[in-house]
C-alpha cells in the first residue's frame, strides 16, 4: 500500500522559528524593552500588561523541538516525524495566530452567520477621546456594547419593528494602519433584522455620506 503522505502529495516541512527576523529582534531585544518601559514609554503608550510577557515567553518556544514534540508515524510506510509543539497563541505569534484566525473564519462563516447579505462597518473614536482607553482598557469592552446599541437602535428604526434583532459580530482593534494607537470596533453585520418568528427581514441601504 502507498504511503497517505504519497496520495496527497504534501510533505510536512518543520518550521524553523529561530530564524525569522521577528523571532531574533524579540529574542535579541524584547528584555531590554521590558525593562525601560516603565520609564520611557509608559506614559505615553500606557501601562505594561502582564500577559504581554506570558506572551513573548510561549512564542520564544513556539516550534521549538527542544520544549517538546509529538512523535508521529505514518501507518502505511512507518515513518516517523517529530513535530514540534506550537503556542497556540492569539496575535503574537504569527504563525499560531493565522491558524486560529482561519479557523475562526471558517467556523463564523459555516456555523454563525445566517444565509444572508453582510457588510463591514468600523466603529471609530475621536482623537481626543482615545486617550482615556489607552490607560482604562476596560472601556474597550464598553465601546464594543456601545456599537451594538447604536446599530440596534438604528435598524429597529429603519425597520419600524421594536422586536426586531440584527445580527452583529464586533471585534475590539486598538491599532491603525501606521501601527499607532487608534482604537474602534471593526464589525460584520447583517443586512437587515432577524423577527422573533426567525423570519429575516432585509432593510435598504444605509445612507453613508458624511452630513453636517
């Protein structure tokens, strides 16, 4: 019988995180970052997180078969492969991050949103109001609810039903294109409202023009 690996025609090439630039600047500078922040970026980027070193700390072993691996082997050819264990990780870790990000794609895609038109929307704050999340991050979680009252009250408006629900998924976003501090909400929402029969209830499109 012909190897599974052979029929597919994929081959598992280990990754080799030690020789990624981003792996050799954190590894190189990442402690002497931590240790000057306090003092020379604290005021003006905010306080250190704890989990940021929990973080850093999983990546730096990320991949690494010195940490630990997985002993596995083909049934059909018995070959055998170590494989490394990975972080699973949320956002520093490139390489986990894009795995959990497609995974979650994939299931809001198949299992969360119903068969119906969507659009984005970005919920964005003021600048001179941005300060105050910078060193009160429990008001990220407020944004996010404040963004689903809004749309909530504007489609039951639009829709002239006060029982109707829309459908929305928000995620919290504290950077900008230029890597700066800009937090808002980034969001898929449905194209119309779900009524309490399940029935759903498409709206026309919203106006987006600036106005004064």
């Amino acid at each position: 019988m012909e190897c599974a690996r052979e029929e597919v025609g994929r081959v598992y090439r280990r990754r080799r995180p030690h020789t990624s630039p981003f792996y050799q600047l954190v590894e190189r500078f990442y402690g002497q970052f931590e240790a000057v922040h306090q003092e020379r970026y604290q005021a003006r980027y905010g306080f250190w997180p704890p989990a940021m070193a929990v973080a850093v700390e999983k990546f730096l072993e990320c991949g690494d078969l010195q940490q630990g691996f997985a002993r596995v082997r083909c049934p059909d050819c018995a070959e055998e492969l170590l494989v490394a264990f990975s972080c699973r990780g949320r956002c520093f870790c490139p390489s986990c991050h894009q795995k959990r990000a497609l995974q979650t794609a994939q299931w809001v895609s198949q299992e969360v949103c119903a068969p119906v038109a969507h659009r984005q929307f970005v919920f964005t704050l003021p600048k001179r109001l941005r300060i105050y999340f910078r060193f009160d991050r429990r008001l990220l979680g407020q944004l996010c609810r404040a963004a689903w009252e809004v749309m909530w009250t504007v489609f039951q408006a639009v829709s002239g039903r006060p029982d109707a629900v829309p459908g929305m998924i928000g995620a919290i976003q504290t950077f900008g294109d230029l890597i700066h501090w800009h937090p808002h909400i980034s969001r898929a929402r449905d194209e119309g409202v779900f009524l309490p029969d399940g029935s759903f209830m498409a709206l026309p499109k919203l106006a987006t023009e600036p106005f004064l």
